[in-house]
C-alpha cells in the first residue's frame, strides 16, 4: 500500500510539474500577446470606468513598447494626440527607423518644420522614407495637432460669413481641420519670393505677444548681415514690459478665458472714446467689437 501510495504521489507531481510548465508556457505567450488577466488594466491605473472597453488593447500596446504612458502609470485615455506622437506609435510598432538605419530604405530628407533635435524627428524621418507620411505641399509635417477648426478667411463680408459657417460645420460634424477659402490670394505655400527675401534679411527671435507672454521663435530680428538697420541698437532702444494698463484684462479676453464685460473696467473706465486697454483702442478689437454691438440680440 505504501509503495502504491508513492507511485501515486510521484506520478502526481510528474503531472503537477507538467502542468506547471505548460501553464507557464500559455500564460508567457498570453502575456506577451494581452499582459492582462483582471477585467481592468494591470500597467495603467486611468484606463478604467469610461475607458475599461480599451485596456486589452491598450496593454497588448504597452507590452509591445508602442505606448508608454505619461509617468506614475498613467496613460491620460482622454488626451488628444499628436501628430507626431502618433508617427512615434507607427514607428516602434513597425521598426521604421530601424530600418532606415540600417539602409534597407533610402532617406527622403525630412520636413521644414520638424527640427532635428525633436524626439520625433527621426520616426518622422524614417515615415517620409517609407511614404506613410507625406506632408504639405511646402514640405511641411506640421506635427503639433491640436484638433481645432480654422479656416483662412478674406476680409469682404462673404469670406468672413463662409469662414465661420465651415468652423461652425466641423465644430458640429467634424473632423477638426485647417482649411483655406481665400484661395484667390493664399496658397499653402504662400509668395515664394517674398517667404525668400524675408528669410534674406530676418531670422527668428523670441517675441512678447500680448496675453501670450514670450513665445520661443515667435518673431523676427535682422540678421547680422543687416544690424546696421537695427533701429533698437543704433538707437539704444530698450524693449518694453508688455505689461497691460492697471485693472485691464485684456491678455485673458484675447485668450478666450474672460469674456470683455466681465472686465472690470468695460464700459466704466474703457470706452472707445476713452479706451485703457488696446482690446478697446483697435475698432477691430473685440472689447470695441463687444461694446459697438451689446444691444445687438446676437
């Protein structure tokens, strides 16, 4: 009976240990494949509740290290995406810098506007190589994407009422886009020359912009070649603050953030007449704009 009972317990553990083995096998091959088990996602603590229904998905990504997430196991399932985010998902998915590295596709150079120091620069590089990523007839990538409706618009008074009906479409049915209507004078490459004879004589600086603070590269200075013409230099001209009259809240108002009566100097202190701030000195202001029309049942 003991002998029996041994043969017994050691053709068991034979199976346990088989078992074993083939169940860790499965589960490798699954966790390579879903990395998952629970009905939630086991790398990223965000993908639950409204967006549950994508974390196989999502964690099938992570494991391949096609998405990373943004820190602190956070994926943020809510956030737009970029452009050139999304180029950098393609290309750790497919290797195409890898392949471009190692010469089995020739380089197409790369976009204007895509800077050789930008973590995305090389995905994006190896994307024009393979074609999956083309650009704008100027040879632009434009990677920031922001998923906002803008239309190039005219000044006569039915380019402005088409401009806002086709922002007002993709705003209602989508997609998001930037479209041209004034296409008698703008083209997306604009004047040629005169692009050419403005990077002749200018280069880009950091620019104060009103409401916006300083912006890298925003504005244009002269170029070495042309700082005799510099009247800031040759006249010791020192730049001002930019900052905005006492009480204005003119920044927040071009921003979108304040609407112009919800400033506290409208229509008591800042009249068109008497304007303090700059959003009320330009008839095209929208201060200006604001108290020209409060009446208006608009």
């Amino acid at each position: 009976m003991t002998r029996t009972r041994k043969l017994f317990a050691a053709v068991l553990l034979v199976a346990v240990v088989a078992v074993s083995g083939l169940t860790a096998a499965f589960a490798t091959d699954i966790t390579e494949t879903y990395a998952y088990l629970p009905d939630h996602s086991v790398y990223f603590y965000d993908v639950a509740e409204g967006y549950a229904w994508a974390h196989r998905e999502i964690d099938t990504l992570a494991v391949a290290g096609v998405v990373r997430g943004g820190g602190d196991h956070l994926f943020s399932p809510g956030s737009a995406i970029t452009r050139a985010d999304f180029i950098v998902m393609l290309d750790r998915a497919y290797g195409m810098s890898q392949a471009l590295d190692s010469g089995a596709i020739d380089a197409q150079g790369g976009f204007v506007d895509v800077p050789g120091s930008a973590y995305y620069s090389k995905a994006v590089t190896a994307a024009k190589a393979f074609g999956v990523a083309t650009g704008t007839d100027d040879n632009r990538f434009l990677p920031e994407e922001y998923g906002l409706p803008a239309v190039v618009g005219g000044f006569e008074a039915g380019d402005v009422l088409y401009a806002v009906w086709r922002m007002v479409c993709m705003v209602c049915d989508g997609p998001p886009a930037l479209e041209n209507e004034y296409v008698r004078l703008v083209t997306a490459g604009g004047n040629a020359a005169a692009r050419a004879a403005v990077d002749r004589v200018f280069q880009p600086a950091d620019s104060l912009w009103r409401g916006l603070g300083e912006i890298p590269d925003s504005g244009l200075v002269l170029r070495p070649a042309y700082a005799r013409y510099d009247a800031a230099a040759r006249y010791s001209l020192a730049r001002g603050a930019g900052t905005e009259p006492p009480g204005c809240r003119c920044g927040q108002v071009i921003r979108g953030l304040l609407h112009p009566e919800e400033c506290p100097l409208f229509g008591r202190l800042c009249r068109p007449e008497d304007p303090v701030g700059p959003c009320m000195v330009s008839g095209e202001g929208a201060c200006a704009a604001a108290w020209k029309y409060r009446s208006a049942d608009v």
